[in-house]
C-alpha cells in the first residue's frame, strides 16, 4: 500500500523522534504525516525541542500506531530536506481549522517541515520480503 493512501485511511497516533548533535533524544507526538510523493512527507511544527533537533541532525523516525488494530502501523526513518515557514502556506496544509482561542497570531512561530522517506517497516517485524 502506498503512504498516501495508507495515510490517508488509517487512523491511530503518531509519535516523532529526533535527537540533536550529541545524540539527546526527544519523542513527541505528532499527527499524521502530509505525504507529498512517494518518497516525501511533511510535518507541520512549533518551535520546539524537535524542530531545534532537526536543526543539528536532521536524522527522524517516525512511528505510527493504527488505533484499531493490535499491533498494527508503519515506522518510517527519515531526512529532513528542507522547511518552509510561509504562514499561508501552513494554513492550507492544516487538516484542521484552528480553534477559536488560537484565531489570532500566538506569535508562535510554525514551520513544515519536509523529510525523505528513508525506509517504511512495519510497526512489529523487519519488513524483510514485504518490499518495505
């Protein structure tokens, strides 16, 4: 299956891990992520820990667990490539319209960050002979 259709299909809970230069690790929890093509996706984000990781090693993985089954999801290593902070063009990739309370600019700053798909396994196994 594709990413953009399973992406799109699947429903569940994502988390994305970085680490900076000296190999610190932060886990965050992320949405799904915007898949681009078949070997790129994106994340839109805050200017947080995981951003400023990506900043100094621009290694990720990310794991996605499908809400209704055991066991069941994709775990994607990725490469940051490149990252846009155009604030329209984040709104336009927002899934979901901002709440009321957070209409106006928070100041905060948010970026989409794009990544290359290294590698797509499983959620549990190697992946070997499933072309992942």
């Amino acid at each position: 299956m594709e990413l953009a259709e399973y992406f799109t299909s699947a429903q569940g809970t994502g988390v994305l891990a970085t680490a900076d230069a000296d190999g610190n690790v932060d886990v965050a929890v992320y949405a799904r992520p915007h898949v681009i093509d078949s070997e790129t996706v994106a994340f839109l984000m805050a200017d947080k820990l995981s951003h400023a990781n990506l900043q100094s090693n621009p290694h990720a993985a990310y794991l996605f667990l499908e809400g209704a089954a055991r066991y069941q999801g994709r775990r994607l290593a990725l490469t940051k490539v490149r990252e846009e902070s155009d604030p329209q063009k984040i709104r336009v990739m927002r899934r979901r319209p901002l709440p009321t309370s957070c209409q106006q600019d928070d100041g905060r700053k948010r970026y989409l960050v794009y990544f290359h798909v290294d590698g797509v396994r499983p959620l549990v196994g190697d992946g070997e002979g499933e072309g992942a």
